[in-house]
C-alpha cells in the first residue's frame, strides 16, 4: 500500500508537468482548460489505482 502512496505522488508530478507544458505551449494559463486536464487524469488514475488496489488485495488475500 505505501508503493501506491509513492506512486501516487509520482502520478501528480507528471501532472503538473502536463499542465506546465500545456500552459507554456498556450503560452497563457487557462483555469478552465487546468481544470478539465486534472479532472480528466484524475478520473483515470482513479480507476487505474482502484484496480491496482484489487488486484493487490487479491495477490495479498490467496493462500499459497
């Protein structure tokens, strides 16, 4: 669970590179369009850690 803490953060960073980028090639900071790329990605990466939890639960709850 703390791999999916760090990874996370690491999932955040690339974000705000994401809307660095889109800003600097913009070359104007647009809240509307800042939000609708954090909204977008953070759906993803919900879904994305949901099923990674899933997974791991189920990795971690199988005898072997």
């Amino acid at each position: 669970m703390c791999a999916l803490g760090i990874s996370f953060i690491s999932y955040m960073f690339i974000l705000f590179m994401i809307i660095v980028v889109v800003t600097f090639h913009a070359r104007d900071f647009d809240f509307g369009r800042a939000a609708a790329i954090t909204a977008t990605y953070m759906t993803l990466m919900a879904v994305y850690f949901i099923v990674l939890f899933m997974v791991f639960r189920r990795k971690i709850d199988t005898p072997r």
